[in-house]
C-alpha cells in the first residue's frame, strides 16, 4: 500500500476514479471477464485503453482487500496474462497503457510479465518505453532480469524521461540495481552522473524501506566537486539523508563553498530523525547565515534550545511568514524556550494574514499556539480575532 501511494504521489500511476468496491469480481457492474473481452482487438483502441485502465483498477482494489494471498492469487490467475499478452499488441497505445496497468499490480503477482516489460524498453515508441520502465520500478528482486537493459537504457537511451525512469528502476530493484546505478556514480557523461544521483536522494517505501548504501559515501563526497551545480546539490541531500552517515561527510557538506550547498544539506539535515548528531555542526551554519534561517524558520526549533536566540531575532522578521514560521519553531522547542514569551507575547496583536491553501490564518495565532506550547497556563488563543474577516 505505501509503495501505491507513493507512486499516485509521483504521478507514475493515474488517479482512478473509483465507486463502489467491487464484490463477486465485478466491477463498474460488469464482470471481469466482460473487462477482460473488451480488451481483445475487435475492439476499438479507445475501449480496449479503457478496459485496461479498468483491469488495473480491479488490481489495486484487490490489493486493498484482505486476504493478501487471494488478492495476489486473482491477479496472477486472471488480469496478469490479459495484461500480459498485451504488453506485445500491435498498437502502441495499447502496449502502453498495458505497460502503465502494471505500476499498480503486486509486485509477486506481476513476476510473469517481467520479460515482455524488459522488450518494450527497446520499443520504438517513447511512451511505452518509459511505462515499461515505470512498471518495473518497486517490482523488487523480480525485476533482476531487466537490469542489464535498464543499465543500457540508462546510458544509451534518447529521451531524458526514459532515461530517468530507468535509474528509477534500478534503483529500487534490489542490491544488485543498486550496485549497478552506484557503479555509474563517477562516469565520465555529465547526463548519466545527473540521472543516477538524482535517484539516491530519496528513501524509498520498499519492504524493507531503501536507503543510500554507505558504501555510496566515497563516490557521492567527491560528487561534492562536480562540474554541475545540480549534481553537487543532489549529492549534499543524498548524503544527509543517509542514517548512519560518517560525520566528516556532512562536515563536508556543510562546510562546502557553495552557498546552495550547504543550505540545502542543512534543510534535509532538519527534517531527519537522527538530526541532532550534528547539532553542533547546524548551529555554527545557523549563526553564520541569516538567510539560511529565514528560509527555514518552521524547522529551526527541532535543534532544540540553543535554537531559541536565532529563532527570537526572526519574530520581528518584516516577512510574516517568517515570524510565523519562528514562532510554529519555539512553540515546537516547549517549555525550554520560555525566554522568547514576552516577544511571543507582543505578537499576539499582530493580525497579519497568512495565506496558507483554502484558507486564511494570522500571525497571532502561530504566537497563541506556541505560548500555549511553552507557558501551558492558559489559553493564549482566547480572545484572537476569527481566521477570516467574515468569521468563517
């Protein structure tokens, strides 16, 4: 389920539009095998992509369905060969939107197609080139036998989104992907060096999750020198989110002589778990780049306390968004930070809006919230106007 979530997150799958859950394997009021014959080639293209779209929707409901073992056993047993037999039709559309059904079905269940996915990434045609790369992404260990190819699409293949799905693939297609994309970490392609990086900059929701290997830490602390600005920055995050990395691999990104990089490692530093391992190293950039805290004033106060004094300066920031942001910061610090409440305090009246999505909140109600936070005597909140003018 996280794996299908992240990929709708992506844009990798389409959002279906879905009704009511499907019993006795019907679905939309049809049956299965009345889905499974719309696909076949007396059929119009628009109808069989329909029904394709319709078989793969089938896949991710049964996923949702317990028992595990039964939805698996329907795929493979019924919409697997249909979707499989497809992926080598004679019209393009149609083997590429076979190809995308696979991104939702279970990566157990999906084994069989394994070979026809690695044939169409060779295929003349763009889209199903990157929609077989896509369905092979999160397939795991089953998706080994694609892996000398996605090496060759990787290296050799004309469009950058092909390029890119398939060192998406590798990655998440078991230690042997990994090892495959981390021996292209230092080749001498500016393009490929961009690709692989790119993809080691997030932790990916496998089973178990995928982080950067240790043993990427040489290659991507001397990606700290690349020629392409990109590169160096996607070689900082990549580093910072790596759990156990050594310490002397972020001094040497947060000491690094590009001002991007280091903001941009200390930010991915803010957001991870296991932050405070370099607290020291955070502070020393927080009191030496003002900007830096500016930008990132909601997360400042996960430092802890020695935070308090940098994130009291921006309470009178002329950005409200800042002193928003600073104030969400010492309300997250606690009770540590009860010498910023007389300035929390005095922004209790300012009544600056904040936009923020559909709606509407004030500067004033950040402060309330954090005093409620760090005080916890009273309602702070009490007595603030309304979120919007109206009321409402």
């Amino acid at each position: 389920m996280k794996t299908l979530v992240f990929l709708l997150a992506l844009g990798i799958l389409p959002v279906c539009a879905v009704g009511e859950e499907p019993e006795h394997k019907e679905y939309k009021g049809k049956s299965l095998d009345y889905w499974i014959t719309r696909t076949q080639p007396e059929y119009g293209v628009s109808d069989r992509r329909e029904a394709i779209r319709t078989l793969q929707q089938i896949g991710v409901w049964q996923a949702r369905r317990p028992p595990v073992a039964v939805s698996i056993e329907w795929e493979a047993a019924a919409i697997v060969p249909t979707l499989n037999g497809l992926l080598r039709d004679n019209d393009e559309a149609v083997r590429a939107e076979a190809a995308l059904a696979f991104c939702g079905i279970d990566r157990m269940a999906v084994k069989a197609a394994i070979p026809a996915l690695t044939e169409l990434l060779s295929d003349k045609n763009e889209g199903v080139r990157n929609n077989a790369a896509s369905a092979l992404s999160f397939k795991g260990p089953a998706a080994e036998p694609a892996i000398p190819v996605l090496v060759k699409v990787l290296v050799k293949d004309a469009s950058p989104r092909v390029r890119h799905q398939a060192a998406f693939a590798l990655r998440t297609a078991g230690p042997k992907g990994v090892d495959a994309l981390m021996g292209m970490l230092d080749d001498k392609r500016l393009d490929v060096r961009r690709t692989v990086v790119g993809v080691f900059e997030a932790t990916y929701p496998c089973d178990p999750p995928e982080e950067t290997p240790l043993a990427a830490v040489p290659k991507l602390v001397a990606l700290l020198q690349d020629e392409s600005l990109d590169i160096r920055k996607s070689a900082a995050v990549s580093l910072a989110r790596i759990s156990d990395v050594p310490a002397e691999a972020i001094a040497a990104v947060l000491h690094h002589k590009d001002i991007e990089v280091r903001r941009i490692a200390a930010g991915t530093l803010l957001s991870r778990d296991k932050m405070k391992r370099f607290q020291a190293e955070l502070l020393e950039l927080m009191n030496g780049d003002t900007a830096f805290c500016r930008q990132y004033a909601g997360a400042l106060g996960c430092v802890g306390a020695q935070s308090v004094p940098i994130l009291m300066k921006l309470l009178d920031d002329h950005d409200p968004a800042v002193r928003a942001n600073a104030a969400s910061s010492l309300g997250g610090v606690g009770p540590e930070a009860k010498e910023a409440a007389d300035a929390l305090k005095r922004l209790l009246t300012d009544f600056t809006e904040l936009p923020n999505g559909d709606l509407d909140d004030r500067v004033c109600h950040h402060a309330g919230i954090a005093l409620n936070q760090i005080l916890g005597d009273k309602d702070y909140r009490k007595g603030l106007p309304y979120q919007r003018p109206d009321g409402k």
